[in-house]
C-alpha cells in the first residue's frame, strides 16, 4: 500500500463508519440476502437432510451474493442495502418472507443464532483448506464405520468450508477488478492456506465473520477471540522480514475496526425495540442490527501463563474509535498490569474517558474462579466473552438461560423478598443469622424446584443439526456433529444492588429504628401510599455503595448465602452443567421494576431495581473511590461476569492530571478484585440538551450494558435511565 493514501484511507473508513452508524436509514435493508436466500429455500426444498441442506445451499448462497467492493477497501466484504417505502416493504416480504424462510428472513433450516465463539487460533494456525482435509478425514473414518448420519453432517461441514473458499476467492477476483492488487493477493492468501500475513489473517477473520454476522445469525453477538494473541506471531515475522511496518498494522486494524460497524443498522435494541421505537432498525431489515462483536484484548496465556501485552495489543488499543460500537473491547486485566504497561493501559483509559466501547475484566479473579469449579488451567486461561457479557470457554460450551435465568424471570429479588418475610414470621426477633438462614433455605429450595425440572443428563450432540459455527467449534468435525462439551447454567445476580439494598434497610429499620417488620411488610405492599415517613426512612436506609457497614456485610455475606444455597441445591448435576454466576441483567431492570412490588429499600412499583451490580440511584454519596470499595465487598470470585456502569463528568477527570487520577482509581479496583467496569463519560447537562436538539448530538456515544449505543437513538426511557445514572 502506498503509503503516501494512508491518511486519506483512514479518513474515508472513519468517517463512512461513523456515518452508517449515525445516519444510515432506520429502514435498510439488506435485500439481496432475503431475495437469495429465498430463492435458494425453493430450490433445496427437496433435501430433507438438513446438513446436506445447509451445505448445499450455503455453497449456492455464497457463489451468487454480490461482492461489492469500494475503491477505499483493503478488507473485502459488504453487504448490498436499500431502503423501502414501508408500503414497499410491506410488498416485500409478502413476496420473499415465504413458508420457507424466518421472520428474519433467513432459511427455517438455518440454526445458527448469536452469543457464539469460534476456535479462532485453530482457524487462523491451519487455514480453511486444512480444516476441509480435516473433515475429510474423519468422513473417510466414519464412511468405512457406517455412520450415515455423521457421514452426512461432515459432508455438509465440507461443503461450507467450500463455501467459504469460494467466496473469498470471488472477493480477490472483485478487488482485481478494482485494482486493489494487495487486497486481492490477501484473499487469495486466506483461501488457499495458513495466512502468513497481518493483512491476510484478518482477512481470513472478517471473511468467516461478515457471513456469519451479514447473511447467517439474527443478532449474531459474535467473539472474535484473543486476536493480540492469536495474530502476533505473524505480526512479528512480518516486522523482522520488513514487509510491514506498525503504521501499516494500524491501518489494518483501523479497517478492521472499521468494518465491524458497516453491517449494522441504527437504533438501540434492550429498551428502544421492545418500546416500539421508530429508531430501531430491527433484526428482520439488518441480522447484525444492533449485535456487538466482542474482541478479547490481553489477558493471560494459556500456555506460558505470561500476561499478554504485545505489539498487536498495543496498536489495537491505540486504534481504538470511541465513535464506533464495535467491535466491543473487552480487556482482560492482569495483576499489576498499570504498573508494568503503564502506556497501553492510559491509553486504554483515555479511550475509555472518551466513552469508546470498552470493558475491562479482571483476569486475577476470574481465571482463579474458573479454576475453582472445576476447569482445567488452560481453558481457565482461555475464556472469553461474547454478547450480554456471557461467559464462554472459547467454543466448547453454550449458554443456558431457561434453568435459572428464566426460571426467575431474570431477577432474584422476588425469591428474596419470600426469604425476607419467612425470616419475620410469627413476629421474631430480628437476627442477621436468622435472615441469612431463611435466604439459604429459600434459595436452596427454589434452585433445587429449578435445577430438578429443566436438567439434562448428558451434553448437546446431534449428527442431524449443522450449524456453520460447528465448522469452528470444539470437537464438532470429530466427533461427527453438533456437540457442545458443556452447558453453562446463567445464575443471575443482575440487580444485586437492590437485593443488598432490601436486607440491609431490613436490618437497619428493624434493629436500630425499631421499626416492626409488619409496618414495613404492610408499607410495601400499599406501595408506601399511606407511611411516607417510612418511605423516607427507607430510602435514607444503608445501601450498596454507600461504605455503610450494613450494606458492606450483606455484600458480601448475602451474595456467599445465595451462591451456596444454588450451589448445595444442583451438586448432583451432571459435571457437563457448569454453574455460571453472574452480574448482569441487561437493562431488564427497568421492565422488572415495573413488575416488582415496593421493597423495604424506598423502591416503589415502576420504579428500576439497580441495574447489573451499580449501586441505586443516589446511594453512592461518597464519590467514585468509596463507591468501588464498597462494592468490593461483593465475592466477585465466585462470579464468571458482571457489569459495572460508571458515568463520569468529563471536567472531572480532564488533563493528564483526571487521566491520571481515573488511571489510578480503575487500577486500585481491580487489584482489590473488582470484576469488570465500563465508562460512560458524558455531562448531564449535554445529554438533557441531545435529547432537546438530536440533529445536533448524532455521533454522541454511550455505554449500555456490554455495548455502546448511539444516544439520540435511543428511546426517551432508555435516555432518562441512563441520565438518571450516578455520576462523578
């Protein structure tokens, strides 16, 4: 690449990624997928075999979608768009959305679906041909056992890999036909082997990723893998052998980056979609609508058990653009890691200040909390991430949300306001061992009526459902078929805060206030209409972030009570059915606060329980440093993931002075054990004035919950939930 267009290159990626996400219409569509892949349905209707079905039909998809490609591209793949008339939408899908296909408009017989990760380093290490020899291989095995239906999975794992083939060496002959000589030699490189390239590596990576995310996977919430790590050795033999330099590396990343956000669609789908926003692409125009892309930074390696900072993981932070939402950045941090890579990790923040899309985790913590149920180092040291903040060791397990997630209709809070009133029957004396003893005896039933109805005896297997994410997963080609090795049951502790909250203010009226509890009890269920003078004592009760010692001792010994009690009611589980705390519920909070009857923390029905573990609203008093001291008291070694929303002031933490102080402040956290922070930075006063003036404030960004959102997009709930926010 000449060098003399790197700028002009960078401008014109950044700018059209910034534009698609800002100004792109709510109503494209990407229209040629839902035309072809109807088509297709016709034409394979008669192969009953689903692998032989997926495979064939893939193969036919990816020889015929358009490859369009821009004179500005050095990573080829883009989606066709337009927009519609919503009467000519209407037309539209009565005549492709047939019988045949999803609402979304993809085939019935596809069953990929998002909250996926891929075996990126086997992918990258062998290349795409090795991994067709591979399922050859085991074809010829299970041809001579006689395994028909393995047989047929491989031979449609074969035909996707081909696929696969196929389309990148039509992207070189379309960048050949542009002129982008260097991008046509990349693909050729990624179809034909082991890419020995940055450029050709990548390549490999966001080829696999645009079909699954653009034309595969409703809401794919794809990770992308450690790619610091996977990709650095490459990096490095191309830097000693002088075919690359850094800022030609950067300019990679920057188109990679880059890329992630063209397939999007505009709006923000938690709130905004389930209100009906007029904002919200939606799943059914744009597969990737609102899906975030985790790429996993630093960390440990697995097999040095060294911390990861390197030059790819240097240069992707630096490349980080706080107006894009993907891909995501999750940092893994490790012990003393800011003090030892000072550099990266203020840049890392600085991103961070300017509200980029990132999230930090704490490898101290969660790699020993993996270890300690159960994983073996390695894949200990492997874990990643992908949408929701889901925990995953890289491709060899899948979420289950139906035991305990669902099975409490995404919050733990009913179950504990039962535990809460058993404890004060027959008028009893309050003790805390009392209260805890009935919150253990509680939990340990309800997790024990859960764990008995919705288990399973042994892993996900089936030989007669392909997926294209089986081609990159664990085990999947030898063993012959869709194979999970584990199943991860989600325990949520989204709204933990208020959880903490209700004990604590119980605790407080009851013991020190000499409130009865029957007052308290009556008080909440008339949604406090008739004690406003108890409401007011509620709401000034000990609360999570406030370093009160009440609040502090259930942190941490109400949380180790529930964890117990889950973990005592399902010890009898198969080993395959891994226990997953975890911290987050999104932005449910809203919806169950709107279905929650008051609690003895001043909550009123309509009004949000505390959103993934931030403190509610007002309770963290004392600034940002004794906010996150208090809820270090929170066992997050038993958690797997979490969420933690912190709003600052931008005036607050400006100069290299705020970047250091906020440096500092994050550092301390996470050495004190602190589980993940994200950082919306974002003045009060600015967001009151975008909700005002949208036109004005189109690439205004901020943080959801494990991903960024455009503010002006969201709906007016979603805006004053994030305004309403504790801010520093």
């Amino acid at each position: 690449m000449d060098k003399n267009n790197y700028r002009y290159l960078r401008e014109n990626m950044q700018s059209e990624a910034v534009y698609a996400l800002t100004h792109k219409p709510v109503e494209t569509y990407s229209s040629e997928r839902v035309r072809l892949w109807s088509e297709i349905c016709e034409e394979v209707k008669d192969i009953t075999n689903q692998p032989l079905k997926l495979g064939t039909a893939l193969k036919s998809f990816l020889s015929r979608v358009s490859v369009p490609v821009s004179e500005n591209d050095i990573l080829i793949g883009r989606m066709v768009e337009e927009s519609f008339t919503e009467e000519e939408e209407k037309i539209f899908r009565e005549k492709y959305i047939t019988p045949l296909m999803r609402n979304e408009g993809i085939p019935k017989f596809l069953f990929d679906a998002g909250h996926q990760s891929f075996l990126w380093k086997d992918t990258v290490d062998k290349g795409l041909p090795a991994l067709k020899a591979e399922a050859e291989e085991y074809l010829k095995k299970y041809t001579d056992e006689g395994c028909t239906e393995k047989c047929n999975f491989l031979r449609g794992a074969i035909m996707i890999y081909e696929s696969i083939i196929c389309f990148i060496n039509r992207c070189a002959d379309a960048a050949e036909e542009k002129g982008l000589s260097e991008s046509a030699k990349a693909c050729r490189e990624a179809a034909s082997g082991a890419p020995k390239t940055l450029h050709s590596a990548l390549q490999l990576v966001w080829a696999i990723e645009f079909i699954f995310c653009a034309y595969l996977s409703p809401n794919p919430t794809l990770a992308l893998g450690r790619l610091d790590l996977f990709l650095n050795g490459i990096y490095e033999k191309e830097l000693a052998s002088g075919s690359i330099d850094r800022d030609t590396a950067s300019l990679l990343i920057d188109e990679f980056y880059a890329k992630n956000n063209l397939i999007m669609g505009r709006g923000e789908h938690q709130i905004s979609s389930r209100e009906n926003s007029p904002n919200c692409t939606g799943w059914h125009r744009i597969l990737c609508y609102d899906a975030p892309q985790y790429l996993i930074l630093a960390g440990t390696e697995p097999d040095t058990k060294e911390a990861v900072c390197n030059g790819l993981t240097e240069i992707m932070v630096e490349r980080i653009n706080p107006k894009y939402k993907n891909p995501v950045i999750v940092f893994r941090y490790t012990k003393d890691f800011a003090e030892k890579h000072s550099d990266v990790w203020k840049t890392l923040v600085s991103k961070m200040r300017a509200s980029g899309s990132i999230m930090i985790y704490n490898d101290i913590s969660v790699c020993e909390m993996y270890k300690s149920f159960g994983e073996s180092e390695y894949d200990a040291l492997s874990h990643e991430y992908y949408g929701c903040n889901w925990p995953t060791i890289p491709a060899k397990d899948a979420p289950n949300y139906n035991v305990f997630f669902y099975g409490v209709e995404r919050c733990l809070i009913p179950t504990l306001m039962d535990a809460v009133r058993a404890s004060f029957e027959n008028e009893r004396e309050f003790s805390r061992e009392r209260m805890l003893q009935s919150v253990y005896d509680t939990f340990f039933s309800k997790f024990s009526e859960l764990i008995a109805k919705n288990t399973r005896n042994e892993p996900f297997f089936d030989p007669n459902q392909l997926r294209f994410c089986s081609c990159f997963a664990f085990e999947n080609i030898s063993r012959g078929g869709t194979y999970f090795q584990n199943i991860n049951l989600i325990v949520p502790f989204g709204g933990i805060g208020t959880m903490i909250d209700i004990v604590s203010a119980m605790d407080y009226l009851v013991s020190e206030k000499n409130i009865s509890a029957e007052r308290i009890f009556t008080a909440c269920d008339s949604n406090f209409d008739n004690d406003p003078v108890l409401l007011a004592m509620c709401k000034n009760a000990p609360k999570m972030g406030d370093g009160h010692e009440t609040s502090s001792y259930y942190a941490k010994e109400l949380t180790r009570t529930i964890i117990n009690a889950c973990k005592n009611a399902s010890k009898d589980r198969p080993s395959f059915l891994k226990l997953r705390f975890c911290t987050e519920n999104d932005t449910w909070h809203i919806q169950r606060g709107d279905i929650i009857p008051a609690t003895p923390d001043g909550r009123r029905i309509g009004d949000p329980i505390t959103q993934n573990c931030q403190p509610s609203v007002g309770a963290a008093k004392n600034g940002i440093t004794a906010m996150l001291s208090s809820i270090s008291n929170i066992p997050f070694d038993q958690f797997a993931s979490g969420a933690l929303n912190i709003t600052i002031q931008p005036k607050n933490f400006e100069g290299d002075t705020g970047l250091e102080n906020l440096s500092h402040i994050l550092a301390v956290y996470f050495e004190k054990g602190g589980l993940q922070v994200q950082l919306s930075s974002v003045d009060k006063e600015l967001l009151l004035d975008a909700q005002k003036n949208p036109d004005m404030y189109r690439d205004l960004m901020v943080r959801v919950t494990g991903y960024s959102a455009v503010f002006v997009d969201m709906c007016k709930k979603a805006q004053d939930d994030l305004i309403s926010r504790n801010t520093f």
